[in-house]
C-alpha cells in the first residue's frame, strides 16, 4: 500500500498485507493514529479479500418481548423497573410474540431476532414456548434469540433450577437456531462496576457463547463502544474475543458468525444522557479496527439503528461487508425522531448498499445467499 501518511503505521501495513496477526499494541497505534485513511484503506483490503465488493442485507424481524427489567445498567434506556408505574412498561404475551413472527415469516423475513429484560417473573416455560410454536407456524424462518444475559438468567429462574448447558439444550431442542451477540458490552471489571454492576460479566458471557459453540449454536459477538471505556479497552475486548474464536473453531462445531460493534447512542431517561456518544470518526475507525483485529471473524457488522442509514453506507468502504437489515421494530435504541418502528425494504436496503458503491446480496441467518421474488424465498442454487 503505498501514501501512508502516519510512518508508524508502516509495519501494521506489512503485518496485514502479509497475513500477520495484530497484537494489542498494533491495535492501539491504530487508535493512537490520526491517519484514519490509511486505516480504512487497510480494512477495505481485508474486507475485499473475504468478500470482495458484496455486501450482505437480510429480511428480519426483531422482537423485544418485554422492556421490564431487573438489572440497572446506566447506559439502557430501554428497561423499565419491574412493578413500575411507567405508562410505556410492556411484557407481551407469548400470542402476541408468535402473531409477530408469523407476521415476518409471511411478510418473507428469513430470520426472527427476538430478545428482551430480564423479566423477575416470566417463567422458563413462555421462553421455551415461544420459541416452539414459532419454530411450528414458521418451519423454514432461522430463530435468532436470547443474549447471553437472558440464559444465565433462565438458569437461574428455571425450576427446577437448570445449568446453562440445559437452558441451552431444551431451548435447541424448541427450535432454536442462532443467538445474538447483545450483553457483552466490554469485558473489563472496572468498566463493568460502573457501567452495569448487576449484569453478568466476561465470565458468564464467554461461559454461555462456549456453551452454545459446544452444542452446535453458532452465536455473535458485540461490544458497545463510545462511553467511558478507554482504547486499551476496547482492544482487550476485541483481544478476547479473538481468543475465543480460535477455541471455537478448533474445536469444530458453533463458531462467532459476526460481530457488531455497537455505538453507545446516549438515552434521554438515563444516567448517561449527557454522555456524549462516539463521533462518525470514532464509530468508522472502530468498524476498521475490528476488521483489522477479528481476523478469525468472518463478517463484520453494520446495525443501522445503532450506527444509522449514512454512516452504513460509509461503513462498507472501512471493513464493513453486512448490512443489517430489515428490523422492521426495535425498541432497545432509538435515535432522534425515530420511534419503535424502525424498517428498511429489501428494495431500499440494495439501493442504498449500490448508492455506497457495492454488490447486495441476500443472504440468510448463516450467510447463505438467498434468492427472492417478493416475499418468496429460497436459498440459492437450492
Ligand atoms: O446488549 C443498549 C446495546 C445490545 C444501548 O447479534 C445499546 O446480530 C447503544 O446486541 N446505545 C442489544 N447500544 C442489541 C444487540 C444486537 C443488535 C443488533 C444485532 C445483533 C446481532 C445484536 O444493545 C445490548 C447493549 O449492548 N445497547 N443500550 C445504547 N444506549
């Protein structure tokens, strides 16, 4: 690659473009670098090697089945107290998440992605029976469901009381496909006291992803970027979950599909409303520096609720290659004007990926390419 202007990033340059693992301190040099050009140029390169200038997009459908919550964390907007008063305070029947899935499955969503609070008296049986009369009504549509969080809480409230491993294998034997990445956060104690001290934390989380890995789930990854963590966080984060990937893969069975930076969006009801969040700067050189680091990882994510329509667009050019997708209703983050209704057609999510400049392609919950007429589906060449 030639016009780096930062000459310390030169031997971060040889090291990718000799297939060369980062370490922490490459990592930090690329966050310490004001050549966020050179960064970008250098995550494009490994994004064109994996995927060349396809982008994927997938017709989905979230469903938040309660916003109630028994933990605090002072970033989340979303949770309301349980007995509260709030007038917005929700928890829908397990009728009511059905109806929503066969909604999406008819409207031809691919994949449902359903997760909420941890609900003090929801028991493990509404969990198990929304996922199996899903899995019934929608036989061919991938169940994306439960962070990290969710699990361990279901193994505590299950009764009688269950393991991780158990809540994992019934939820499987319901139907379950897939799980989301949410919860992570960042994996550092000192983060974690002040940011969200009940929730569970790295241990708990990596003991749920290898425990689903284990059982053939594939899961995702997150980290919620852009608060008060520092850089060397961020990296040790990303370090981590690197580690966990090689594991995974050695071992053969579930593995990381993707990762979704998350760009902390400040929420007007919180502690942290006056926080400023991560500039377009920070979330592209971010989006570039998981690329660079996750060099196990396949996909990278763009959620554009969280890092909006413009700068997912932009994102494609800086190691991004999924654009996350339909949504159709996400009620977790909202930002200015944008309420619970959150949509993207098929039709407007491939133009806006041509606009930026790349090929769209479908795809389903496990990256294979999808062929559609409408709300017909199939995968392709099948
Ligand atoms: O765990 C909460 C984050 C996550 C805020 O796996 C916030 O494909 C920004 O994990 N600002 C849930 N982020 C969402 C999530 C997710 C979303 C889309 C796709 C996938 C996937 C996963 O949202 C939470 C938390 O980290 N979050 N509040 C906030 N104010």
């Amino acid at each position: 690659m030639t016009g780096i202007l930062d000459k310390q990033l030169e031997p971060i340059v040889a090291k990718v473009e000799s297939g060369q693992r980062l370490s922490l301190s490459d990592g930090l040099a690329l966050y310490a670098s004001r050549d966020i050009f050179t960064i970008g140029r250098l995550a494009d390169h490994v994004r064109r090697v994996r995927h060349g200038r396809v982008a994927w997009y997938i017709a989905n459908r979230h469903i938040n089945y309660t916003n109630v919550c028994v933990l605090r964390c002072k970033f989340c907007g979303f949770c309301r107290k349980p007995n509260s008063e709030a007038a917005d305070a929700y928890v829908l029947a397990a009728d009511q998440v059905v109806e929503q899935a066969a909604l999406g499955y008819a409207d031809g969503a691919t994949e449902v992605h359903i997760v909420g609070g941890l609900h003090p008296t929801l028991p493990f049986a509404y969990y198990r029976e929304i996922i199996s009369r899903i899995r019934t009504i929608c036989p061919r549509m991938a169940i994306k469901a439960f962070t990290a969080v969710e699990i361990v809480h279901f193994s505590r409230i299950s009764k009688p009381r269950r393991s991780i491993e158990q809540v994992l294998a019934e939820l499987k034997e319901c139907g379950l496909d897939c799980m989301p990445g949410g919860g992570a956060e960042i994996f550092d104690d000192r983060v974690q006291a002040e940011a969200f001290p009940y929730k569970v934390g790295e241990h708990d989380w990596f003991a749920v992803h290898r425990a689903a890995h284990d059982l053939g789930i594939p899961t995702n990854a997150t980290m919620l970027y852009g608060h008060i963590e520092t850089s060397a966080q961020r990296l040790g984060h990303l370090v981590k979950l690197r580690e966990h990937q090689d594991e995974s893969l050695q071992r053969g069975k579930g593995v990381f599909n993707c990762m979704v930076p998350l760009s902390f969006v400040p929420a007007d009801n919180t502690d942290w409303a006056d926080l400023p969040g991560p500039s377009g700067l920070d979330d592209l050189k971010t989006l570039a520096i998981c690329r660079l680091m996750l060099d196990n990882f396949s996909h990278i994510k763009a959620f554009w609720p969280i890092q909006t329509i413009k700068l997912a667009q932009v994102a494609l050019g800086w190691g991004v290659d999924d654009f996350d997708g339909t949504v159709v209703w996400y009620d977790i983050t909202k930002r200015e004007g944008q309420g619970t209704h959150q949509h993207l057609g098929t039709e407007q999510l491939r133009r806006l990926i041509c606009e930026a400049g790349y090929e769209p392609l479908e795809r389903d919950c496990f990256y294979n390419a999808v062929e559609r007429s409408g709300t017909q589906w199939s995968l392709a060449g099948r």
